[in-house]
C-alpha cells in the first residue's frame, strides 16, 4: 500500500499516470476510483462505477449471467451469506429484473456487511489477476470508502493488492504507521528542476532568461503553475514584448509578463484560494 500526499497541482495523479504506463503490459486488473468534494456523503461513491465495470459482469452479460458471477464471487468467500446478493446488486447498479427484498437487519449490520462484501470482492478480484487499486484525493474520502480502507489494511497483507491512494495534507489515515503502508510525499520542485519543467512546457520557443527567471521565481515549483503560467506567457503576446525587450535592454525584470492566468474551471477546482479566476 502506497500512500501518496502533497498539495493541489503537485503531481499525484501524474505520477499515477506514470504508473498506470509502466505496468500497461502486464496482466492485472486495475480499480481507479477518486473521490470528490461533490459525493463525500455517498456511501462507496469512487469505488462502485470502477466495481461494476469490472469484466467479471461485463455489461454485454444478459443480467441472468450477472446475477450468476456474482454468486459465484459470493460463494467463494467464505465470510459472505448468499443474503448478500441482492443487495450488493442494487449497490453495484446492476440490471435485476425485480427488486432485492429488504434485508432484515439493522442499519449499521447492513453496512458491516456491505462492507465484508466489497472487501470480499476485492479479494476475489485479486485471487484471479493482481489488482491495482488506486483511489485519489482521499481527503474528500466518505467514511464507508475509508472504513473500507481501514479493513483492507487490516486484511491478509498477502492478497495480491497493490493498493496506490493520494491525499493532500493535513489529511493522515490511522494506518499510516503500518508495516505494509509506504507513505510517500511530492515536495515542491527545486528551482532547476523548475527551470527545465518551464523548458518543456514551451517547447520549441525560445525563452528570454528574464522570462525564464519571471516564471520560476512567480510558480514557487508547484508543476501546475508551472505549466499554467509558462502556457499563459507563451499564449499572451507578452513573451514577444518582453524578447524585444530584453534584446533592447538586458537587464530588464519580466515587466509585462503576468504572474498568474485563468484557471478554467475544472482547473480552477483543485485551488481552492490560491489562483483567482
Ligand atoms: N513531474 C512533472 N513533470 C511535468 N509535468 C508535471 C509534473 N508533475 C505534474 N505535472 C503537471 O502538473 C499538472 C498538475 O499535476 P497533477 O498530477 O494533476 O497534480 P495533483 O494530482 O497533485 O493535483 C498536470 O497538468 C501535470 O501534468
Ligand atoms: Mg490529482
């Protein structure tokens, strides 16, 4: 279990992204869930689309099918009743021709039970192919997401999970500290490590030192003010000015340039205070 915290625009899902591509040819089923500010109050929200998409009840599957491989899922997890089914069904959003009876239990019972369940599926995924769970943005986790996480810490260490979440600080799970956890943590970048991002994000342009200097120096090494603000210098006609200017006069300090730009909104979204739009 990998946990992988920093700030907004730091990196994390980049560096997922990554991952995802290094592993791309080996055989494993991957589980990518994010949680959102929008859905911290629905039970299993990030996990239950990735779940129900998985290829064990492809949606080609007449529902008869589905019911079957659920089942069977069911069945070869000795910690599950067959009571189990209709519900996980309904939770999974899967197409039964009539509604699940009610379960008679209580509230709480049913969660727990729920939860045994999504947790035996995990397993059962894993037992056939490694699987890669990734959740991201755990901050914005509802309690029955992390109470899942909680009990998979707690599960045999030996399932074949590689389970890979991010989180921005303060947030720490209670699970931190386990022998199986490594918490990893995206500092900002150092100032040539921010240079040669700026580098890359412009490209073939050609980038004045003063303008390079300007750019490091407002984007305290957050990559996604790096790459906003170089994008914004090279869209605004500024970068031309400012070439003519430095040509004209050297010394010149980035008079001109802007220090932050427009976040569209979904960009917008992850800064919280820091960018106004
Ligand atoms: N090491 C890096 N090199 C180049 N671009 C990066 C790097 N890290 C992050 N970025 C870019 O910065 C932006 C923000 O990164 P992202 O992974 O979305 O941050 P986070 O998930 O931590 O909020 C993305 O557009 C990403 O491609
Ligand atoms: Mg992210």
């Amino acid at each position: 279990m990998v946990l992988l915290s920093g700030e907004a625009g730091i990196g994390k899902s980049r560096l997922l992204r990554v991952v995802r591509e290094q592993v791309a040819r080996e055989a494993y089923t991957c589980l990518e869930g994010r949680c959102t500010p929008y859905d911290q109050h629905s039970a299993w929200y990030p996990l239950l689309a990735p779940l129900a998409r998985l290829r064990q009840w492809g949606l080609d599957d007449t529902p008869a099918v589905q019911l079957a491989t659920l089942q069977q899922m069911v069945q070869q997890c000795s910690l599950l009743g067959a009571d189990i089914v209709p519900s996980l069904a309904v939770l999974l959003g899967l197409p039964f021709p009539s509604p699940p009876a009610r379960l008679p239990l209580e509230p709480q019972e049913q969660r727990q039970q729920m939860l045994a369940a999504l947790l035996a599926l995990l397993v059962s995924c894993a037992a056939q192919r490694p699987l890669l769970l990734i959740l991201e943005d755990l901050h914005w986790g509802d309690p029955s997401t992390l109470e899942l996480l909680d009990c998979l810490v707690d599960h045999d260490p030996t399932a074949a999970i590689y389970t890979l979440v991010t989180c921005r600080p303060p947030f720490q799970p209670a699970w931190l500290g386990r022998a199986h956890v490594t918490p990893l943590v995206l500092d900002r970048l150092a100032r040539l490590q921010a240079e040669t991002m700026v580098r890359h994000v412009a490209g073939q342009a050609a980038l004045p030192g003063a303008v390079l200097q300007h750019l490091v120096a407002h984007t305290d090494g957050v990559p996604l003010f790096i790459e906003e603000l170089t994008t914004a210098v090279l869209e605004s006609g500024a970068l031309q000015a400012q070439t003519r200017q430095v040509r004209e006069a050297p010394t010149g300090t980035g008079v001109g340039i802007p220090v932050t730009r427009h976040l569209t909104q979904d960009r917008f979204a992850s800064f919280p205070g820091k960018i106004t739009a």
